[in-house]
C-alpha cells in the first residue's frame, strides 16, 4: 500500500517546512519538497492547512491497573482506542509483578494483557521488591529490550521500595545499561499524615492533597538523586507535580547528573481548587501526586519552556465514579487516578503553543521526540523521517472542541478536562501507515 500525505506542513523538534509524504511498508519511504504526482498511489490525504507531527508517545500510562476498587476503567483496548482519536500511536504502560512473582513472568502475562491494543505498546518493567533473583531479572528484561525499570517511594504497603532496596534496584539498573523511572513520594511520612486526618474524622478528598503535600513530593526528588548519583543511574522522574520538585532536578542537570522530569496535563492545568465541594465534585480529581496550587502550575510551565522537563505523560488511569465512591467515607479507599491519554496533544497544544507558552518545535519534543530519545524509539518513532515508522498525525490547528464525558473515548463516565475548550485537533491519524484515525 502507498500512500501520499500532500501539502501538510511537517513539524519535528527542529524543523518546520512544507513537503510531500509518501509512505510505504509502513515507513515514511520519502519527503518530497517537489509536489508528488497523485495518480501513483492508491491513497492519498490532502493535508492542506494541517500541521505533520510525529505520532504521539505517551510515556506513562496504566491501562487494566488492578486496585482494591477494581482494574483502572480502560483496558489496553478501549485505552489504546481512545489514544489514536488523540493522536497518540505509542502507549508506555507498566510491568507490575505480585510479590513472589519473576519480572519475565509478569512481562509475558502483561504482554498478553496488551495485545488487544490498537497503538504501539511498551513497557517499564517495575521491580516492587529486592530479592536475590532481582538482579538477573533486570538483565534478562534488558536482553529482551526493555529497559526501564520503575520503582516507587510511596505505596509502601504494596509495590513501594525502601531506601535499601531503591538503591540496590538503581546500581543494577545502572550495570545492565538500563534506566530508572521512579515515582517520587515520601510515602512514610505521607502514610501518618493520612492516617491522622482520617482519625481526626477527616476523611474527605481535599484531605487526600493535604496529606500530601508539596515537600513531601519534593523530598522524594532530592532522595531519588542523591541515590541515583551514588548508583550512576539514569533517573526519569514521572509525574513531577511541585515547584519545589523542580529546584533538585535542575541542579542535578546543571551538575551534568542524567535526570529527566516528567509532568502531566493535569499539573499544567488543574490546581487544588477542584478538591472544594461536596463528594460527587471532587472525588474523581484524587490522584497522586495531588493538584497543587495555581503557582505550582506557572512554575510547571516554565521548565517546559526552558527544557528542565523532558516529557508531557498522562498518568492515564481512569476510574469510574461508582470506583472513587468506595472512598466517600475514608478519602484512603478513592482508587487513585485520572483519565487523559485522549486529551494529552490537544490541552498541550492550546494551553501551550496556542498561549506561546511553549513552541511547535517543543510541542514536538514534549509530546514525541524526547520520549522516544529517553526510551530507545528514537529514530524509529518521534521523528517525521525517510525511513522511520509511518506513525504520523496529521493535525488541524482550527477545530474546535469542548471536552466532555459524553463524547470521549475512554471509558469513564467523568472526565476531569470536562468543559475545557481545545482548539487543534487530529484530522487523520496513521499507525503502520495505516489510517487508523
Ligand atoms: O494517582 C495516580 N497517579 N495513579 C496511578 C499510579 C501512579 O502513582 O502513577
Ligand atoms: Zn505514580
Ligand atoms: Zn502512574
């Protein structure tokens, strides 16, 4: 199958230029700055007015989580579905052993999990103890390609590390060449805090924020390096929801420490306001870490533009109401997580480029490139090339759209960007060289 992608405008971390796209076998086969002849294909896209953007990574996503209220609401399916009609073609999900269990066993039953998805999916592999065997796992995932490792300082109780063994996890990490991803959360201390308030009778969800609060966040940051530094270890920290967070990682960066940051589009446009009002309001907002205040949200947006944070993830782990109610008496029960792999591209580029609050060019970086850079893709994926995969997006900069619960595609009935307008959105979107979208 051949196709030509006609007059679009491609876009990549450094470049911006009118060409011609032919794909074929699933790879961009040539770009053409001289206009193709159309007759030669057996499809063709107009994509006159359109932008040309790689196709989206999401590097942080957890489709069928299991909690105690039941998996997270999206399956690798309806969550990859709900992907594509973002324009994200890339999915990075999460390997979870039980306890007991290898890193290869759980990795080939996750495997099996994922391949109802619609996008392209991968792994970051999470060692949530340190045994004997943990060393040799981490280097028999390495063999098979993956090579991230994610590890978490809160959840103590079901997949969190100590110190000790955080520390064991990254100089493994490090000798077999991989990466270490890791969730930044005092999770002692923030355990006693909520323990507290819900004995104190306070067990709604804005005390679920309260009990976690910003030093907590970035305690765990300043730990997570100081730990990497001693292990050698790459460090990609997810979800980095705090100003004081960003401090510790642009030191580090500026010592020539590999530390890459991660936020979401929920920390860029949400803040604790939504935990005011009754249940029914503010329970579908609890996750973690929580939304933080309006500054944090200015000073979040400020290491996107001056490159401090790497990537934009979504943290994709949406719960249906009648799951967050479990909580409506003990804010410790609400299954933590929010939806938004459908929304990432469209909040980022309004909120950001439309607002020149960040470039096209960094849109590029933030949505795609730097992902697939960090995480082994490059140049295969994150990259509009000859010759790299024909995962392509071919955006619209002038729809508009309000975004609603009714009419998304992931599988929630709440949806935490309800009522927030966008404006660009993807025309067609190809996977494979395919038009999935
Ligand atoms: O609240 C969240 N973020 N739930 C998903 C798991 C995690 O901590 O990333
Ligand atoms: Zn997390
Ligand atoms: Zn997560």
């Amino acid at each position: 199958m051949k196709l030509l992608i006609k007059n679009g405008v491609i876009i990549t971390e450094s470049d911006q230029y009118q060409a011609d796209i032919i794909v074929s076998g699933g790879r961009i086969h040539e770009i053409r700055k001289e206009a193709a002849t159309s007759e030669l294909f057996d499809q063709v896209v107009e994509a006159n007015g359109c932008y040309i953007f790689p196709g989206g990574i999401d590097p942080h996503v957890h489709m069928h989580l299991p909690s105690p209220a039941g998996f997270s609401s999206d399956d690798f399916f309806s969550g990859s579905h709900a992907a594509l009609f973002g324009g994200t073609t890339t999915l990075i999900d999460f390997v979870t052993p039980c306890r007991g269990q290898s890193l290869t066993e759980a990795l080939d039953r996750r495997l099996e999990e994922a391949s109802s998805a619609l996008t392209h999916c991968t792994f970051h592999i999470s060692p949530i103890e340190w045994r004997d065997s943990t060393k040799d796992e981490i280097s028999k995932c390495i063999d098979r390609g993956f090579k991230s490792f994610k590890v978490y300082m809160a959840y103590k109780q079901t997949v969190g590390l100590n110190d000790d063994h955080l520390l064991k996890v990254m100089q493994a990490v490090a000798q077999a060449g991989g990466l270490v991803v890791i969730h930044c959360e005092m999770g002692d201390e923030i355990e006693v805090l909520r323990n507290q308030y819900v004995a104190n009778g306070n067990t709604e969800p804005i005390y679920h924020a309260l009990s976690r609060p910003g030093h907590t966040e970035s305690e765990a940051v300043k730990r997570a390096i100081e730990l990497a530094d001693q292990a050698l270890c790459p460090l990609y920290i997810v979800h980095v929801s705090a100003k004081e967070s960003l401090e510790h990682i642009r030191t580090a960066q500026q010592q020539g420490q590999r530390v890459y940051a991660e936020t979401c589009p929920q920390y860029l446009l949400l803040d604790d306001r939504k935990y005011d009002g009754p249940f029914e309001q503010t329970a579908p907002y609890v996750l973690s870490p929580p939304l933080r205040k309006p500054a944090d949200k200015e000073a979040l947006w400020q290491a996107l533009s001056d490159g401090t944070i790497q990537t934009v993830g979504t943290d994709h782990c949406p719960f249906m109401f009648s799951q967050k109610a479990v909580g409506r008496d003990d804010f410790r029960k609400i299954p933590n997580g929010v939806g938004g792999v459908e929304h990432r591209l469209a909040l980022l580029f309004t909120y950001g480029v439309l607002q020149n609050r960040i470039t096209l060019n960094q849109f590029i970086k933030l949505t795609s490139t730097n992902a697939a850079t960090i995480f082994g893709l490059f140049p295969a994926k994150g990259n509009v090339s000859a010759g790299a995969d024909a995962d392509l997006v071919i955006w619209n900069p002038v729809t508009q759209c309000t975004i609603s619960a009714t009419s998304h595609h992931q599988n929630c009935d709440t949806n935490i960007y309800a009522g927030i307008a966008v404006e660009g959105f993807p025309e067609y979107v190809i996977k494979d060289g395919q038009l999935v979208v």
